[in-house]
C-alpha cells in the first residue's frame, strides 16, 4: 500500500490547490457585489485606497508588516476572509502560521520518508491547513451572526421605540446581544466614540461581517439618516423578512439533504470497496498497486472523485 501514497497525495495536494483558489477569488457577485458597492467609501480618497473596504484602509493607515501585505491585490481577498473569521488576528500573523506549517510538515515528513516529492506534498497540505481552519471558521461564524440578526433588529426597533437615539441603541445592543454579534457592535460603539463617523463605523463592521441580511440593515439605516423616516418600523420589516429567508434556506437544505447524501455514498463506495477487496484478495488489488499503469489509474480516480464531490456539492448547494 505504501506505492499508491505519492498518487494520493499529489492528487489531493492538486485538489486542495484548486479549491483553495475558488474560494479566495469567490464572492462579490450578483446582489452581493451591488450591497458591497453602496457600503464602500465615496470616490475622492487617495488613488486605489478609495475603493478599499473601511477596515483594510484603517490598517494600511496603521502601519506595519500588515500594512505592507494588504497593498498586494491577492492579499486583500484574503484579508478580508480573515477580519469575517478572526476579526483581531493580522495577516502577517496568519502568514507565519501557514508558512511555519508547512516548513514543519515538509521537514517531518523527509526526515521519516526520505523522498523529496512526498516531503513537498506534506508541506503543500500543511501549509493549506490554516487556510481550511479559515475557510470553515468563518463559514460558522458567518452562520452564528445570520441566526442572530432578526433578534437584534427586533431588539434595535423597540430600543427605538422607546426614545432612544441610534448610538445608544448600538451601545445596549453590544451589552445585551451574545457573542460574535454582540462584540461586533461593541467595536463599532467603540469607534464611534473614539471619533470615527457612525457611518464609517456600520460600513467597517458590515465588511466584518459580509453577510446579505447585515447588509440590509446598514444600508436601510444608511438611507434613513439621509432621508429620515420611521427607523423602528424599517427594522422590524427587515427582521420579518429575514426570518422568511431562513425558513426557506432551512427547507431548501432540508429538500437537497438526499442528493448531498447519495454523493457522499457514491465517493464513499469505490473507495471502501478497493479497502474491502484489498484484504480479502491482496494478489487481486496487486494488478492496480503493484504496476505503473494501476497506480496512475488509481490517481486519477481518485481526482476525479473529488472533482465530481465538488460537482455535487455545487449542484445541490441553492443559494437563498
């Protein structure tokens, strides 16, 4: 079995290599990217910083080898995945865990293998393994907050209701809400008292946030401060509508729950069953592990079955 090691990992070091790059060029589409463009600063700043989410030009103000990363365009895609996952972590910091990881497992892994392709493999996977924590960190997150906002805007409207200004609201709120939303508001209250315009303040916490449902929120309380009207009211419709999106986006998971199964089978079965055959007839699995051929062929089954898991999943995944 130790012959079929090098296909495996070099077929899953291509596939985490590909995932890892539509998911830090993903986002930014659709109904999406027009809410991101009404939350962004006004034209008039200094060249390209203009178009720059508020809490990646506050760093670049900041100073610092976080600074220095955030100005290369890749890097920006990736810093604002990490502020949505662990809004007080850096970039260089996160960098230097994903490099030291991927020295470390690169150098475990020559000094027990010897060879040099598996050694490099090792250190692809390990330095992918911070960007997966990432990946699945934020994704949770971003799940906790949406649970979370109908409940707040129901909370934000009576607070209004009862006399209460906006900044007082926001401040009630980051005391009372749970925790992540809870301290995002905590952040934004303390910007605003530290003289940062309450505007700057929403725009800052929604690209922490980057959810659609937050987005409406800041853009409604965005409109009424310009406009006026009845604050109270608008939020509550807000939190209603929400609700409904969650409803439906429950009953669509629920409704595609027997296709993302039967993929999972269906990726799961060959695999099991090459296990199975293996140690009932280990001169029969031979034909496949023990030639040049059969180990190519294995490879490239194995590619092609988390291609085609990636394919299920983007089938049976119906964005609400």
């Amino acid at each position: 079995m130790d012959s079929l090691l090098l296909p495996i990992l070099i077929a899953s070091v291509v596939a985490l290599f590909v995932w890892g790059l539509t998911r830090v060029f993903a986002g930014g589409k659709g109904e999406k990217k027009k809410l991101q463009q009404r939350l962004v600063a006004d034209p008039g700043g200094e060249g390209n910083r203009a178009a720059l989410p508020l809490s990646i030009t506050l760093q670049i103000e900041a100073g610092g080898l976080s600074a220095i990363l955030i100005k290369i365009p890749l890097l920006q895609a990736l810093y604002r995945r990490l502020v949505q996952a662990w809004p007080e972590m850096t970039l260089a910091l996160f960098l230097t865990i994903a490099g030291s990881m991927c020295v470390t497992f690169g150098a475990i892994t020559y000094l027990f293998v010897g060879v040099a392709t598996v050694a490099l493999a090792a250190s692809v996977i390990g330095g992918y393994i911070p960007f997966f924590l990432l990946g699945s960190k934020r994704s949770r997150r971003q799940q906790l907050i949406t649970t979370q906002i109908p409940e707040s805007l129901d909370y934000l409207s009576r607070v209004l209701k009862a006399g209460h200004s906006f900044s007082t609201g926001i401040q009630m709120m980051s005391e009372e809400l749970p925790q992540p939303l809870g301290g995002e508001f905590r952040r934004c209250y303390d910007q605003h008292s530290l003289g940062q315009p309450l505007e700057e303040a929403l725009k800052d916490m929604s690209t922490r946030i980057d959810s659609t449902d937050f987005a409406f929120f800041i853009t409604a309380v965005l409109i009424q401060r310009q406009t006026g009207g009845d604050l109270s009211e608008v939020l509550k419709n807000i939190a209603g509508m929400i609700r409904q999106r969650i409803r439906l986006q429950q009953h669509v998971k629920a409704k595609t729950a027997e296709g993302r199964f039967t993929g999972y089978i269906l990726v799961a079965f060959p695999l099991a069953m090459f296990f199975v055959i293996a140690f009932m007839n280990p001169a029969y699995a031979q034909s496949l592990t023990g030639t040049p051929v059969g180990r190519k062929m294995l490879g490239t089954a194995l590619g092609l079955q988390i291609m085609g898991l990636y394919a299920i999943r983007k089938i049976t995944t119906v964005r609400v």
